[in-house]
C-alpha cells in the first residue's frame, strides 16, 4: 500500500451581499400644487392615484415623506427624474436619496 493520504477537495462559494438600499424621500414645499406632485409619483414611481395622494399628504404634513426604496443607482436615478420634472415646470420640487437604516 501507498503511504499518499488524499485529502478532500472543498469548494468555497463566495457570499455575495446584497446591495445596500436607499430611500427616495419627497421633500414638502409651500409652492408645487398637489397635484402636479401626485402626477409625478404616478409617472415616476409607478403609483396609483391612493398611493400617490396618500404620498404627497404625508409630505405635505410632516414635511418630508419616504416615497420608495431602491439601490443605489436606481433610487439617485428617479430621484433625479422627478426633481427635474418639477423643475422643468418652474417648480421648487425636490426629491432626495439617503441609505436605509
């Protein structure tokens, strides 16, 4: 007999970490008319008109309200194409991202 010992090959899968989310947060102001705002979430953000109403109050009475979550690059994106809207039309709409908790 052989004095070779075999050893068992293991195979490692590497983890991979989902990505980090990050909130699209609508921010209230004195100046966009609602329903501009509810128009925006539809298109942007693919709300019904419950949601979206639902969305732009919260907003409206607390000052700011967390619209979706999104990675990264997807959040800044519509982010981005909301406020632009708003902007486009002469309003102060603003959207921000930040990391979820």
């Amino acid at each position: 007999m052989s004095d070779t010992v075999i050893t068992p090959r293991t195979r490692t899968k590497p983890k991979t970490e989902r990505p980090r989310l990050h909130k699209v947060i609508l921010v209230n102001d004195d100046y966009t008319p609602r329903e501009f705002v509810v128009a925006v979430l539809k298109a942007v953000f693919r709300m019904n008109e419950q949601e979206s109403y639902r969305v732009m109050i919260t907003a409206h009475q607390k000052g700011v309200c967390v619209v979706a979550v999104y990675t990264r690059e997807v959040a800044e994106t519509k982010a981005t194409e909301a406020t632009e809207l708003g902007r486009r039309e002469g309003y102060p709409l603003m959207f921000t991202t930040e990391p979820e908790e």
